[in-house]
C-alpha cells in the first residue's frame, strides 16, 4: 500500500515543480518585454525571439500559478496526513514549514489575483510588470524555503543549506512571532487593507484598466500576445 | 481630487478618534503620582498597615540583564486621619538616589495604568486589601540588585511602613553550546575507501566557532575552523567493522557541542595468504636432504611475493614463484622432532603461514611421535560464527592427553576421541589467532600441528535514532525512538539524555514519550545505546534544542503567526498595485 508520505513527496514535487515554471515564465516574460523595449537596438534574432515567445510565456505563467495554487493546497493536505497528527505541533521545523506553506499559499494567490485583476496589459505597465515580477520571484523564495524545511525534515539536509550558511540564517530555528507583536501587525495590515479598499473606490481607480495607451510611454510596451510576429508580419 | 478627499477625510477620522479615545484612556490617571524618593527621614512614625512585597520570577533564580521584572505591593488594614495614602517602590533606602531608574530599573508599567509611569501611587480607600503593580525592565549591569517597598500617609501624623527589599541577581544569559550537524556519512551507514565527512557547526547567538575537530572512536583525525566542515577519512586505516565518528565544535566560549554517527566499515580486503605443506607429511620420519614443498593460494586481487621456509627461526631456503619448495638438509639438524615452518607474504605485506613436525632420524634411533592433523577448521579459513576444532591423532603409543590451544590459551583437554571442540566465536577478538592441537603420548613424546584463522566476529549494535528526526527546537511531550540493528542478540537499550538515564527497554520497539518540560530550556544531549549479549555496544547521540519557555501555546502562536502574515501579505499587494495605478493614472492622465 501506498503511504501518505509518498502522496507527499510526490505531490511536493508536483508543486514545486509547476510553482517553479509559473516563476521562470513571469521572468522570462519579464525579460522579453525588456528586449522589446531595447529591440531598436538588439539583435533582430533576438527581438523576434522575444516576439514569439512572450505570448507563450506570459500564458503558461498565469496558467502555471494556478495550476500551482492547487498544487500547495495538495499538498498541505497529503502533508498533514504523512506527518502523525499528534506530534505535528512537537517539532518547531514542522511549524515553521506549515507556516511558511501558507505564506507561500497566500503569495502565488496574490501573484494570480494581480494577473488576474490586470490580465495582459498589466505587461504595458513597467511597474506593474516589475510588481507581478518580484511577488512572483519572493513567493517562489519562501516555496524554496518550505521546501528546504521539508528537506530537513526528511532527509536531515537540504539543497540550500549552502544558501542558508552563506547568509547565516538558521531556518530550522522557530520563527513564531510574540502574540502582541502578531496582533499589532494583525490590526496595522487590516486597518491598511481597508484604507486601500476605501481609497481606491472613493477615488475611482477600482474599476481602472491598465493599457498600452495608458502605460506605454516610456516602455512602449504592447501586450503579449500568442501570434502576434504573425500578426506583426501582415 | 477625490483621492485627496479620501486622504483627508481618513485623517479627519484618525484625528477625531484621537480626540474622543485619548481622554477616555487618560481618565483612569489618578492625579497626585509623582516620582518619590524613599525619603527614610520624611516619615517618621510606623504605619498601622501592614505591608508586604513579592515578585515575578522569584528572586530566588538569577534572571538575565533586561528581563522583566513584576513587583507586587500588598498593603491591608487600616489608616485613620490620614489625608493621602501611597505606595512606592524604591531601589535604596536613604533620602537620596533611591528610584528604581537610580539602580538601572525602567519601570515599564505602573499601578495607574496610565502612559506617565511613576514609582509613586496614591491610592484609596484608606482600608481593606490593596495590591499595587509595578511591572520593570531589570538593569543591565550584572550584579545585586534590590527593590524596595513602602507605604507613605500624611496626615495629623506622617506614618510609613517598610516591606522587602527584594535582591535579585542578574546574571548574563548563558549563550547556548555550538550545534553540530553531520550530513555525510549517515548514521548507520556502511561505507569503504575513502569517504568525506561533511556537516555544519553552528554557534549559538553571540558566540562563533573557534574550532571543529573530527574524532574516530575517540582518537583525533583532524580538524577546522571552518563551519562548513568536510574531512577527508581513507577507511582502509580502520578495521572491518563498527566506528564512531564524532565532530565536536568549539565556540569562543569554550562551549562545546557535538554530533556521532555510528558506520560500518566495509572494505573488501584480500585475505591472508593460505599456506598448505604438500611434502613431507605432518609427523613423517626423514633423512638426509628432503625436499619441502608447498602450495600457496593468494587472497582476491593479492599476489604472493616471498615464501620462506623455516625450522625455528632459521630460513632453510625461499621462493617466489610456484611451485614453492626449498630443500632442507637435515644432517645438520640432530635427529628427532622438528617444526617446519613455511610463510608465505603477498604483495600487501599480509601473511599465511603452516607449520608441520617432521622427525629426523639420520641415526635410526629417532622415537615416533603422535600425528595430528586438524580437520576443521582449515587453514586461513575466515570465521564469522561458532565452530568445532575436529583433530585426528595416530599414535604408536598410547595418547595420555590431547589439547587444543587458541592464542597460546587453553581451550580444553581430551584423553581419548573424538577429538572434537566447539568453540564460541564471540569469546575471541575479531583478527588472526592460531589453532594449535597438541598430542602427547605416555613416553611425552608430543605432536601437533598448528593453523591461522581469521575470525570477524560479530559487529557491535548499530543504533538509529528515529525521532527526533532533525534538529530544531521542540517542546512539550514528544516521541524519542530508535531502530537498533543488533550485533549478538540485545542485551537492553538504554535512553540517556544529557547524561541520565532516563528509560531502558530489552526488546522493540525502543519508543519513549518524554516530556521535555522536565528539561531546562536548551541544548539537550539524547544518547540511545544499545548492548548486544556479548557485551558489545552502539549507540546514537544527537543535540536537540528545548524551548519550553518560548513555546507554551503554539498552536496558538502559530495561528496569530499565520494571521498576521497573510493579511499583511494581502495588505502590501494591495499597496503595491494601488500605488501603481495611482503612478499610471497620473502619467496616463486618468482612465
């Protein structure tokens, strides 16, 4: 029989893996945008390259985030089954690793939100761009250091201890925050939430669309679009 | 313009709940505390009062520079004709210098409650139980430090009463032991040829490591300063079978800190060379020149490279290549019993050796002596496990003893066949010993004859700590258990930690619930050994960190944990993505 620790491996690799392709899309998206910005003066190969590949790149990352969304939601659950449920709470990696999954959760669905909310023309925009870039890139960072936990968990040793000594982190130390200090940051995240939400209603940006008319100023940024050398061509 | 509206009309909320909140917090503050001195002079008659003092923690443990200290003031009875009653608290007696700031104390929190702190508090009614709180931040300056209590009333009369002092030692936190991880090779692990120990030391905080030495079973192999430790072990200088590989870490401190793992080594070394005397015969009679030959078979993958042939300690002859056989002169030898002896050495220095008697009898007046010859086990055979030495004796006279000899020890005497012993593998020390069965007739005359065996034996437990699986902090009652893999039988497994025995167990599972709040906060050295029947043993050791103190609820931390993460992850993407289309609506100019 099968046991929920192999489910669990084998669902971690799952989503490790796709969370790991959402992220190298969105940077490669990224980056091909850069080369369409240069493209006066870069290589031809080079731009059409971009051209072709963004459209792609740009689906398969918002794709991907999703994908791997559910991907960490399974495995949060074959997770808590492989680990006996009375000691779950024994041991300060396995707190840690549950805390940082939800980070992790929370992050990549905050990465689809923002493509979602936005869609294509959030590539038009530089600095939206550049924001969807780096949240990408952060939840990705704390993924690793689930991972690296779980590691540690199984095997005693991860792939990233070297990163760890290298910055003098200890990650298998417990990062439980204080009550008070939770609840502090708890009501100034909340009170900020509200603020923004009251804010951009009242000022009419809720309902605002990104665009190429709007953003493509300095970046001369188009959207992505699958085809579109194609389309360049006619 | 909406958007300033917006900012605007948040501020206007802020400020107006500012406005209504700030008074009715402030309400609470009762006017008339002060900053007091002790003032020993000001007050000069006793107090009807009574009044007493304790604290949080006790004093009677040493607490850290900065900790947080909780003084009670308890004052009961009775005060008439006074006008104010107060209590304070005071780190002197004396009329001046005498605030707990005079000493190194911060009050963080007074009996008021209120945002002005004070040592002083005025309090009423004049009757009944009071309990005055003042919560401090203990003084950095390590030493004695002392608080003081003390109920001033004025009045027709200006009345005191004295409770405490309180003297607390500050004492520096120790700074916890280096943790030492051994990442390669694994516990339990059987290696061969040259491995890398590898693993990392890490120093508590405000301490670094000064030095990482590697030890096998207890004997120094080499050491670093670097963290990130890797030693590089050749296993073919260690015997087949159980070692101990210890890193101990070292921090500025002198504080030390250590991992084990127990491995196996496995090295496939060539076996000895197996000496077999083709001619003459064990106890035949000889004279003049006689050849001596003999076959010699060579371990896996080893050559021979000398052969000698010997009668005592004197070399009759040599070869190196086959057939191996030297001539032996035997008139210049005097007649009777001799032990040829030949040795054969292969290219590694490794040795196989037989001995026969033969009887030289140039003279015909030569006695016959008893033949021996050793069935079982043969030589250079390699004995992992218990086994009979089989002889056969012929003798023309009648046998008054045979004897078997192991190492030059006695393992047993017999008068008559069969000439069989069995013998208990574990009662010997793994390597080469020598089996010698001597016959002796009823003239004394003696024969024997004499092989190498190698015995391995059997290897010592293998422990495996199962749980805990890693380091880290743990807390509250959690699973200590080991896989033992055993060398002769299990005798008993012991559970020790830092030292003390805390548990033991004769047979699976080795599984013990522990309740690390029976275990002072920090580093904590669990050690499984187990013993086998022969007396042999292994064992486990790993340092876990215990974090009672910190961890009391948890789950409920790591609820607040998630909680405010999250929604503050939410919160900053939230800021983020407005802020950005703020930008883009002012450089769009609006959507």
């Amino acid at each position: 029989m099968v046991g929920w620790e192999s489910i669990h491996s084998l669902t971690a690799e799952m989503h490790g893996g796709i969370l790991t392709l959402a992220a190298v899309c969105i940077i490669l998206t990224a980056l091909a945008q850069i080369v369409m910005h240069f493209q006066q003066s870069m290589p031809k190969s080079i731009v059409k390259a971009a051209m072709r590949a963004r459209g792609y790149l740009d689906a398969t990352g918002y794709v991907a985030v999703v994908a791997g969304v559910f991907a960490l939601l399974l495995s949060a659950f074959t997770g808590s089954q492989a680990w006996p449920m009375d000691a779950l709470l024994d041991n300060a990696v396995v707190r840690n690793k549950i805390v940082l999954t939800v980070f992790a959760t929370t992050l990549w669905a905050m990465v689809a939100s923002v493509r979602w909310r936005f869609g294509r023309p959030l590539w038009t925009c530089p600095s939206m761009a550049a924001c969807y870039t780096v949240l990408a890139i952060v939840a990705m960072g704390i993924t690793s250091t689930a991972g690296s936990l779980g590691a540690h968990l199984t095997k005693g040793e991860s792939i990233l201890d070297f990163v760890w000594n290298l910055v003098g982190v200890n990650v298998l130390q417990d990062l439980l925050l204080s009550m008070d200090l939770a609840l502090i940051i708890s009501i100034i995240s909340l009170i900020v939430i509200i603020a923004v939400l009251v804010i951009r209603r009242l000022s009419g940006i809720s309902q605002e669309q990104l665009g190429q008319r709007k953003c493509t100023k300095w970046s001369k940024w188009d959207e992505p679009i699958i085809g579109e050398e194609k389309v360049a061509k006619k | 313009m909406r958007t300033r509206k917006a900012i605007l009309a948040l501020l206007a909320l802020i400020l107006v709940f500012s406005a209504v909140a700030l008074p009715v917090v402030s309400k609470s503050n009762f006017s008339g505390n002060q900053q007091y001195g002790y003032c020993d002079n000001c007050h000069s008659a006793s107090s009807s009062m009574a009044v007493t003092m304790e604290s949080s923690p006790s004093i009677s443990n040493p607490i850290a520079p900065g900790a947080t200290v909780t003084i009670w003031v308890n004052a009961s009875g009775s005060v008439t004709g006074a006008t104010q009653v107060g209590a304070l608290i005071a780190s002197t007696t004396g009329s001046s210098n005498s605030l707990p700031s005079n000493d190194g104390w911060t009050i963080q929190s007074d009996p008021s409650g209120s945002a002005t702190i004070y040592n002083y508090y005025k309090f009423t009614p004049y009757s009944g139980q009071h309990s005055f709180k003042w919560v401090l931040t203990a003084p950095q300056a390590t030493g004695t430090h002392s608080l003081y209590g003390r109920i001033l009333h004025s009045g027709s009369q200006e009345y005191f009463k004295n409770a405490g002092p309180l003297t607390f030692n500050v004492q520096s936190v120790p700074v916890g032991v280096p943790q030492v991880t051994i990442t390669s090779p694994l516990n339990a692990a059987v290696v061969s040829g040259s491995i890398t120990v590898t693993g990392t030391a890490i120093a508590a905080s405000g301490a670094s490591i000064s030095s990482v030495v590697l030890n096998i079973d207890g004997a120094q192999k080499g050491s670093t300063t670097s963290t990130t430790f890797s030693f590089a072990v050749d296993t073919i200088t260690l015997l087949n079978g159980a070692h101990t590989i210890q890193v101990v870490a070292t921090d500025n401190g002198a504080r030390t800190g250590s991992q084990s793992v127990t491995v196996t080594v496995n090295n496939a070394i060539p076996a000895n060379p197996i000496v077999l005397i083709v001619s003459p015969s064990n106890g035949q009679k000889v004279i003049g020149s006689v050849a001596v030959s003999a076959t010699v078979t060579a371990g896996q993958g080893a050559t021979i490279s000398y052969v000698s042939f010997r009668i005592g300690i004197v070399e009759f002859g040599n070869d190196t290549s086959q057939p191996y056989s030297a001539t032996l002169n035997s008139n210049s030898y005097a007649d009777g019993a001799h032990q040829i002896e030949v040795t054969a050495q292969d290219n590694g220095a490794r040795r196989g050796s037989q001995t026969i008697t033969v009887v030289i009898n140039n003279t015909g007046n030569a006695p016959n002596i008893p033949i021996v010859m050793i069935v079982n086990p043969l030589n250079g055979a390699v004995l992992t496990s218990s086994f009979n030495v089989t002889a056969t004796v012929s003798s023309s006279l009648p046998l008054t003893s045979v004897d078997l000899l192991i190492g030059g020890a006695s393992q047993g005497s017999k008068t008559t066949g069969p000439y069989v012993w069995a013998v208990n593998v574990n009662s010997l020390s793994p390597g080469p010993h020598m089996i010698n069965v001597t016959a002796t007739d009823n003239s004394a005359t003696m024969g024997f004859q004499e092989i190498s065996v190698s015995v391995t034996g059997h290897v010592a437990p293998i422990v495996h700590i199962d749980n805990p699986t890693a380091s880290g902090a743990y807390d509250g009652s959690i699973t200590i258990s080991a896989n033992v893999t055993p060398g002769n039988g299990i005798s008993y497994v012991v559970l020790r930690i830092n030292g003390q025995q805390v548990a033991n167990s004769t047979a699976a599972p080795f599984s013990w619930q522990v309740n690390t709040a029976n275990y002072p906060d920090g580093n904590t050295v669990v050690n499984i050994t187990a013993v086998d029947l022969s007396g042999k043993h292994g064992y486990s050791e790993m340092t876990v960190s215990i974090d009672n103190a910190g961890q009391e609820e948890p789950l409920i931390e790591m609820g607040a944990t998630i909680v405010a993460g999250t929604l503050s992850i939410i919160a900053l993407v939230l800021v983020l993505t407005t802020a950005v289309m703020f930008y883009r609506n002012k450089k769009g100019g609006g959507s």
